[in-house]
C-alpha cells in the first residue's frame, strides 16, 4: 500500500466538541483543533451556554455550530446495567 504523501488524500473524520459557558477558550480550543486535523469536520455543540459561548461558535469559519435545545435525563434506578452486589 502506497503511503499518503498528501493530507487532502487522508480519510476525513468528524470531531464533535461539547462546550458550556466556554468564551473565554472556545476560539483556541477550536483553532488548535483545525490547526492539527485541517480536514477534520468539526462539529461544535453548545450546551445552553449563558455567556457568549454560542454567538462566538457560529461565528467562526471551518466550525459547524449547533445549539441543541435538548434536555437528556439519566435514570439510574432502570438501568439493566446495574451492578449486583
């Protein structure tokens, strides 16, 4: 197999980035990660933030943002995971 002399020939994968009341580092965090996986797809979702967390997410170029307005409940009472001690 013939190694991959250029990045745009590496398999493209997608990074999806969880953030919550994060402007003060979002646009690092983000930037870092473009700058060492260029062809990444980048996928930020903010969790309700109430700073500018997702005005400065949609802003930025290279960045898909999503601003879910999901609540995801855990009941750990019906879980069949549970351990049996």
């Amino acid at each position: 197999m013939e190694a991959l002399s250029n990045i745009d020939n590496q398999p493209k994968i997608s990074i999806i980035v969880p953030f919550y009341n994060e402007a003060g580092g979002i646009e690092f965090v983000l930037s870092e990660i473009l700058q060492h996986q260029p062809n990444a797809e980048l996928i930020a979702v903010d969790d309700g933030s109430s700073d500018a967390t997702w005005e400065l997410i949609a802003n930025m170029d290279n960045v898909k943002a999503y601003f879910p307005h999901i609540t995801i409940r855990t009941f750990p009472e019906f879980s069949t995971a549970r351990s049996q001690l």
